[in-house]
C-alpha cells in the first residue's frame, strides 16, 4: 500500500512538472518567425478596421455630410456585410487553400477602402454623399476575410501544445494596436481638422499590412507554403506522425524485441542495398536470387506485425 501511494505521489509530482512546463515562457522560444510574422498581419489587419469604426459616425457626419441618424444606419453595412460573405469566403478558401494570396487581397481591400475614405469628395453644398456605403461595404469585405483567412492560418504552423500561447500573443498584440492607434488618429486629427487625413493615416497602416504578407510571401517561402495546401492540418499531422513513429514503436517494445526489430530491420537492409557476392568464374543462380528476395519479403512482414502492435 505504501509503495502504491509513493508511486500515486510521484505521478502526481510529475504531471504538475509538466503542467508547469508547458505554462513555461520557454515555449516564445518555439514560436517561428512565420508564426510571429503572422501575427503582427492579424494585429495590424484588426487595428485597421476596429479603431477606426469607434469614431466612423463623426467621421461620416463631417466628410459625407451625413445626420446622426444617417451615419450609424451607413456603418451598419459595415457589421451586417461580414453575416453574408463571410460564410461564402471560409467555403471558397477551404476549397482551394493559397491562404497567403488571400491575404494579399484582405491587405489590398483594406487599402481600397482607407483610400476612399481618404479621397470621396466632401460636397460642398452639405447634400449627404451617399457613396460612403462603398468604402463601408468594403470594410465590411476586408473584415470577413480577416476572420476567414488569416486568424484560421494561426492553428496551422503552431503545436498544439502551445496553441493558447499563441494566440495570447495575437490578443495581447490586438489589444496594444487598439488602445494606441485612436490616440495616434484622434490627434491627427486635432492638429489638422480634416478627416482626410485620418483615412490616409490608416491607409498608412494597411501599407505596412501589406509589407508583412509579402514577406511572408515572398521571402519566408519554406516557412508559410503550408497555408496554401487545401487542408494543412492533414499535411502537419502526417509530418508529426512521422517524426515520432520510429520513437512510438520502440517505446512500446520490450528490451528483448526491441533488439529483435533493430536486427530485422538491418538484416532488410542488407538484402536490399548489398548485392550478391559472385565469383567472377561463376554466375549467380535465379534460385538464390529467389531466396534472397523472400527473405527480404519474410523480414519486412515480421516488421510489419511489430509495427501494427
């Protein structure tokens, strides 16, 4: 009984070793560069689009001309456009995958959009200029592809493992974006009084977006070319399974298999990479070549019996 405890005590001690471990701040350390790249493309992609509708009825009000009333109905477009294409978006990219060019089009659309904000005349007799609902729908465009495209791309290069850790990381990043870009737009726009110039600021920001998803296009290739495959996790998983099949087998073997399978192995080898030994006076007989193959044939089903078990 004594030894039961001891041995339920010391199990105890080394699953709270591990839970430890795997709150550890070690784990930034596995974090890849794609991965880090990644995440500055969704903080950016979410600053450009949530600060700037905390003051998108003011801003309609001044540069299109538009009542209170008017305004908050015009950003609704913004929210309600998500709700139809987003599901049409996820449908499309889980069909064809290139998840990186996807990206390239999310950080175009919210230039576009930035850019009209910046650049729609405002009329000058105060009639409303109605044409702000495009640079709104498209807003709404951007978002939904964000929430398609770039978020999902997190579970793709990251272990499981350190999941939650990652995407910590995109929240923190997130929530920093989101308490300094409105100070940096609110006093641009204090010192200049135009409106205009806020859309260009943040314009600006989907420039540097866009610098991010080249990179990571274009110069972190080997790194991100998962995220173009159909379905990555297939393709993650087959590459976790293999790197740790050999380990797998091996630990579930007794010392004395264990030496069983290593010779089996290496005696395959030697039948397929080691030809037979033939005296220059005489030739090799089809019946040992016959041989030699069934035995090729008989140690590679034993070792496949041991894999199976």
């Amino acid at each position: 009984m004594e030894k039961e405890e001891g041995e339920e005590d010391e199990e105890e001690q080394e699953k709270q070793e591990e839970s430890k471990e795997e709150i550890s701040l070690k784990d930034l350390k596995q974090l890849s560069g794609t991965v880090w790249i990644l995440l500055m493309i969704c903080t950016f992609s979410l600053c450009i689009f949530i600060p700037f509708l905390d003051n998108a009825n003011s801003f309609c009000q001044e540069r299109f001309n538009l009542s209170n009333i008017s305004a908050g109905r015009a950003i609704i477009i913004t929210y309600l456009t998500p709700i139809f294409v987003s599901p049409f978006i996820g449908y499309v990219v889980d069909k064809v995958g290139y998840r990186r060019r996807w990206m390239i089009l999310t950080s175009l659309l919210f230039i576009l959009s930035h850019l009209l904000f910046a650049i729609i005349p405002t009329p000058e007799d105060g009639s409303p200029q109605y044409a702000a609902v495009v640079p709104l729908f498209l807003l709404g465009v951007s978002y939904a592809f964000y929430s398609c495209v770039m978020i999902p791309c997190v579970q793709y290069l990251v272990e499981q493992r350190i999941m939650g850790t990652a995407f910590g990381l995109m929240g923190l990043f997130e929530s920093i974006g989101a308490c300094i870009f409105p100070l940096v737009s609110s006093q641009i726009y204090n010192t200049n009084g135009d409106y205009r110039q806020v859309g260009f600021f943040y314009m600006g920001i989907g420039c540097v977006n866009l610098i991010f998803v080249l990179t990571l296009y274009f110069v972190d290739k080997k790194g991100s070319e998962v995220l173009d495959k159909i379905n990555p996790l297939e393709d993650k998983s087959d590459k976790e399974s293999s790197s740790t099949s050999d380990d797998s087998v091996a630990s579930d073997l007794t010392d004395e298999d264990e030496r069983e399978y290593i010779e089996m192995k290496s005696n395959i080898n030697s039948l397929k990479l080691q030809p037979l030994e033939t005296n220059s006076d005489t030739k090799s007989e089809p019946g040992d070549i016959k041989m030699q193959r069934s035995l090729s044939f008989e140690y590679s089903m034993q070792v496949t019996k041991i894999d199976n078990q």
